[in-house]
C-alpha cells in the first residue's frame, strides 16, 4: 500500500479516535482503514494504536510516530502546492499595508505593475504610519522602513534600501550659512519628524564605528515628511528626508542637498509576512517583484 496514503489514514484515525469516524471522513470502509493502519504496523515491527471494542488510543510510540506523520503529510502538501504555483498565476485579494509616503511614492507604483501583469490578481492597500499586527489586521503582506521589533512567528525580508539626506532651501543657506560638517548642525534650526515620545535623532553613519546621532535646535515638529520638506522649502529649516522623497525638489532646485560628500544613512525597507508552511504565490511574487523593482524608486 502507498505509505503516504496509509499515513494520511492514521493520522486521521488518531485524530478522531475511531476507525469509523476516519472512514467516514476519508469516505473509506471501516476495514480498509484497518488495513491502512495495519500496513504501517507490519512495515515498522511496531504496534501503532491499542485497540478494543470500545476505544482506541495511541501507543507510546505511536504518539511520536503521529507527530512525525503530520510533518511529513505537511512538507508533502507544501511542495503539492509548490509545483502547483509555477503552472497557476496568482489570484485572489492581496492585502498589503505600507507607510503613507513611501508606499504611494514607492510601493504601490511596483504592485500595481504587479496587478497589471496578473488580471486575477486584486489589490487591497491601506496607507498607514501606524504599525499594524498581521495577524490581528488581516494583511497578507506589510512593507515597513526603520528598525523591527523581534516578534514570533513573523517573517522579514530585507527588500531596499532608503538613503536620507539633510537639506535646506537656497534661501535659508542665503540667510543662515550653509553647514559643512555634521558638528555645524547644532548651530541650525531644524524642522524635525516626530509622531509620538521624544525627537529621534539624526543618524549619520561613520566606518567601522556606531553611527553618530544628532538632535539639532528644533521649534518646529511635525509628523508627516511631505509636511516637513514644504516646510524647509519656505526656508524655516533644515530637513532630514529620504532622498526619494526630495529627489524632485533638489533637482529643481527648491531644496540643497547639504553635506554632500558623506555617506547618506540607509534605512532599510522590509517586507513583512505571517510565518507559514507555504507561502501563497500571491504574496512571493509581490515580495520578489518589491525587491526586484523598489531600488529604482529609491535612488
């Protein structure tokens, strides 16, 4: 008999603790699931399930036994499905949270492309700074800049990289002086992110050693980057921001890129999945194609 089979029928006898009840959910007779359990049995030297005509239980070994035959019928239904992704298209609702601003500017230009491509495909996005459980908020996906919590049971995948940028209008530098070090910082006015607890610092990374952090003179706080570079465009401050986001206003000339000749801070860009046996193609083609396709974005 197919081994797999006879452990998929065991498996489920234990599960329900009768061989009738598995017949009946594996529309089988009442014999032949006997006999599936009994293949087993004969193939191992070892009694599997203690029988009487009252109940059945498991033996010792044949708890552990179950344990193992629910990994191996999981891994074989994994790479079923596997085989089955690279001849099917993804379709379905693909739910996906991302940051306000990087995911209109970045995000969602890269799963619409996606969508585009796969017509079964459907989209549902939510653009929130607020960071969301998976599991509580039904998301299939989450695309996140910054540092993570170490959190169980959550998958992460480093998909990009954000550069960020102090910059200032030409008429602030006009006014003010343009600063030529990171040290000069401290004599600047800034305009400054904060969305809750204290300012985060700037960060400016340095080789080989922890990044230097700075927390300029600030009277201006605000929680929302697009905000924040119209606001150093006026001329009320410097600004740290992702380069994407003030790449159109430097090469227009609203804003200056200022200390030009150190190396930008990366902020790393994530995906984010609920831990899984396998992953649905839905959710692997949308994760590949942000990693293929968001650098481009970013630079």
């Amino acid at each position: 008999m197919d081994r797999l089979t006879s452990m998929a029928v065991f498996v489920k006898a234990a599960d329900l603790g009768s061989f009738a009840a598995a017949a009946a959910a594996l529309d089988l007779s009442g014999p032949m699931v006997g006999k599936h359990v009994r293949s087993l049995e004969e193939r191992l030297g070892v009694r599997l399930i203690n029988r009487t005509t009252r109940r059945h239980s498991l033996t010792e070994f044949g708890r552990a036994y179950y344990e193992r035959c629910r990994v191996v019928l999981a891994e074989s239904e994994a790479a079923d499905a596997l085989a089955a992704d690279q001849i099917a298209e993804p379709r379905g609702k693909l739910r996906v949270t991302m940051p306000v601003h990087f995911g209109r500017r970045c995000v969602a230009p890269v799963l619409l492309d996606l969508a585009q491509q796969y017509p079964a495909l459907e989209l549902d996005l939510s653009f929130n700074d607020r960071i969301i459980d998976l599991s509580d908020g039904g998301y299939d996906l989450a695309v996140r800049t910054g540092s993570l919590e170490d959190k169980g049971g959550v998958i992460a995948r480093c998909i990009a990289h954000q550069r960020m940028v102090v910059c200032a209008s030409p008429a602030y530098i006009e006014r003010h002086g343009q600063p030529r070090q990171i040290e000069d910082l401290s004599k600047h006015h800034a305009v400054v992110y904060r969305r809750s607890g204290p300012v985060p610092p700037w960060l400016f990374p340095r080789s080989g050693q922890p990044e230097v952090a700075v927390t300029p003179p600030n009277r201006l706080r605000l929680d929302d980057l697009n905000a924040i570079a119209d606001v150093a465009a006026a001329g009320m401050g410097l600004a740290w921001l992702p380069y994407w986001l003030v790449r159109e206003r430097i090469l227009a000339g609203v804003l200056v890129e200022l200390l030009p000749d150190g190396p930008g801070f990366l902020y790393n860009a994530y995906a984010l999945w609920l831990e899984t046996s396998h992953l649905p193609l839905k959710i692997r083609l949308a994760i590949d194609a942000l990693a293929a396709a968001l650098p481009k974005y970013m630079t």
